[in-house]
C-alpha cells in the first residue's frame, strides 16, 4: 500500500477525530474537543492513501519551546497499520520540527514498541 503525508486541512478534522474516537477506549490517545482539532490543524498531518486520497492516519506537532516539541496524536487505521504509513506520519513531523529550528521532540505514548 503506498501513503503520502500532508499537512492537515480543516476537512480532514472528521476523519481525525474518526482515528481518535478508534483508538479512546484501548488508551493509546487521549479525547480532544472537536473544535480543539479546528484550533490545532496547522500542527496536524495526514496520511493518506495514494489511490483514493482517504485518510488512514494522523501526527501532530506541538512547539513548547524555542527548541522543544511534542508528537500528540499520531494515529494509524487499524486496517492500514504495519505498511509504513506511522513511520512516514512520524518522519514528516521531525522534518517539520528540524525546519522549525527545533532540535528537541518528546512524545508521550503507550506504543513504546513503535517508537
């Protein structure tokens, strides 16, 4: 399955909060309010299918600091997990923090064994 990644678009926020409504109840993400997700989609990337440009995954990048960020919500379609798309979701938003200046990211997460 092929992938690229994207930055966000406010029409993607249903499929964003589809991913996140997926993954509440196993306690890999947190719930966020809906027009959080508005607020935030400049931080937000997609990943989506090279066929039908369907989104199939999610990352956002949240600056704290001159030189410190945070990957939040990175999330994959459990259909589409183990065919890259996570890593490319994680490679784009350490390109964007790199571009940004910032040399320090963090993530908080279950997925150990993905990190």
């Amino acid at each position: 399955m092929g992938y690229t990644v994207r930055p966000a678009r406010t029409g993607d926020v249903r499929a964003i909060r589809g991913l996140i409504n997926a993954n509440l109840a196993s306690g890999r993400l947190l719930d966020k309010p809906t027009v959080t997700l508005y607020e935030d989609i400049q931080e937000f990337v997609v990943a989506v299918g090279t066929r039908d440009d369907q989104v199939i995954g999610c990352g956002a990048l949240h600056v704290m600091w001159e030189d410190l960020a945070e990957i939040r919500t990175i999330a994959v379609a459990a259909d589409h997990r183990g065919h890259g798309a996570g890593g490319q979701l994680a490679a784009s938003l350490l390109g964007r923090a790199s571009r940004l200046g910032v040399r320090r990211v963090f993530v908080l997460t279950f997925a150990v064994d993905f990190f």
